[in-house]
C-alpha cells in the first residue's frame, strides 16, 4: 500500500508531468481557457495513460525490444480513439471543441514518458496506478490553470457566471498568451513550497 502511495504522491505532486517534468505543455497551453475544456481533456489523459501503462506492462515480457515503441504507440493510439470515439458520440460539442488536441494524446510526451519510464519494467497494477497519478496530475494542472484563465477572462466557472455585475473581462485571458502568463507562475510557486522542501527533506 505504501509504494502505491509513493506511486501517487510522486504522479501528482513531486513528480508532476507539467510543473516537475515540464512535458505535455502545449495541450495545458492551448484548452485551458475554460474548466470545462480541461477537465474533458485531463480525464482522456487519465483514462489513455492508465490503461496504455496497464497493457504495455502486461505485454512487455512478449513485445520484441526492436519494435517496442511501436507497439507502445499502437496502444496508446486504440485507448485514444476509444476517447475520441465517445466524444463524437456523447459530446459533440466538446469533440469539435477540442478538435485536434484529442488525438494529438497519441504523440503527449506524458503518456509515452510512464510507458517508457515505469510501464516497460514494473507490474500491471503498479503501471496503472502510475499512469493514473500522472493523469491526475495533469488535469489538476490544467484545472489550476484554466480557473484563473476563466474566471478572468469570462467571469465564470464551469460557464457559471460569478462575478458581479460591471465586471469587465480580460480578454488577454481567454487568448494564448494567457496561459503563458498563468502557468509559469504555478510552476514557480510549486517549485518554491514543493520542490524546496523536498530538497530540504533531503
């Protein structure tokens, strides 16, 4: 139970794909304009991660070493299109919303990063468990960052509106270059209260 634990800690905190790792940008960058967005987009991640992690570690032992990655993007492309798939079917709307992000989870350096990292040499459950945590990690990033963006830049949550009346919206916000702005800031202070203390734990 603890190294599971461990597992998870490390997947959502001191070794988060965004803040830690600083992959799977461009995706946090591009739809974190609205919570709704990145809470679809973070649990595709989580759902293709997972599952991708548990069914490259249950076939590891089988998959010639030559053509390892390719089985690894064949795999991470079939749970892909599951999500893709099920988007078009019950939310269309939010398919045509996130458009191409969708399938760019196929090439999400996250993704190949667990299989590759953790997947290819360690169990089923504990693969799966590890690529969970990352999902999680990362829709947790996206969440952080889209609250600010949203919230500013609409004057809403999850399309509710919250803020008084005369509220004028940051338009910069819901723009690319608002996601630069708000990102980097989580970053430092993670790295500043989490990473510090860890290194001092050290």
């Amino acid at each position: 139970m603890k190294k599971y634990m461990k597992i998870i800690k490390d997947g959502i905190i001191f070794d988060n794909p965004v803040l830690i790792q600083v992959i799977g940008i461009c995706s946090a960058l591009a739809v974190t304009n609205s919570m709704l967005n990145s809470l679809i987009m973070g649990l595709a991640l989580v759902f293709t991660t997972a599952f991708s992690s548990l069914l490259i570690s249950l076939l590891k032992d089988i998959t010639p070493k030559h053509i390892r990655m390719v089985v690894q993007v064949f795999i991470i492309s079939f749970f892909v299109i599951i999500v893709d798939l099920f988007l078009r079917a019950f939310m269309p709307e939010m398919s045509k919303t996130l458009g191409a992000y969708v399938g760019l989870i196929i090439t999400n350096c996250i993704i190949m990063g667990r299989a590759e990292g953790f997947a290819i040499s360690n169990p089923p459950i504990a693969s799966f468990v590890d690529g969970a945590a990352a999902g999680v990690g990362y829709t947790l990033v996206l969440l952080s960052v889209a609250f600010f963006r949203e919230i500013l830049g609409f004057g809403s949550i999850f399309g509710i509106n919250i803020m008084p009346a005369g509220f004028v919206p940051w338009t910069m916000m819901v723009m690319p270059p608002g996601a630069f702005f708000i990102l980097p800031i989580i970053m430092w202070i993670v790295y500043n209260v989490v990473v510090k203390k860890k290194e001092g734990a050290k």
